[in-house]
C-alpha cells in the first residue's frame, strides 16, 4: 500500500453512515468495506488516478 495514495487525505474520500461499507469515494462514485484506492487498483490495475489533496496535504 506504500505506493497507493493516502485516501484520508484525498479531498474526494469521505466516511458513510452505512455499516457494511464505511468508506466511500466521490471521484468514482462508490461505496466500500476497504480503502478506495486498494479497490480501484483491484479493479482496474490502475492507481487512482483522481486523488486530490486536500488544502494543506500532501500526497
């Protein structure tokens, strides 16, 4: 995960009231148990390419 973006600092990650998916991601639209950017990299090979620092972070 050292290569992965740190999706608590991402502008786009936010925390859902839903149990059985906690996290969630508003750049691609989803909800999940994990941490979005594993999911997309599982998903699509790729790294999250839609990671946005919030003011004040770094990636």
């Amino acid at each position: 995960m050292s290569n992965e973006p740190n999706c608590l600092k991402c502008r786009h990650f936010y925390v859902t009231w839903d149990p059985a998916a906690p996290r969630g991601c508003r750049g691609y639209g989803f909800k999940t148990k994990q941490v979005p950017s594993i999911v997309v990299r599982g998903s699509s090979g790729h790294p999250c390419y839609k990671f946005s620092a919030k003011a004040g972070e770094k990636k």
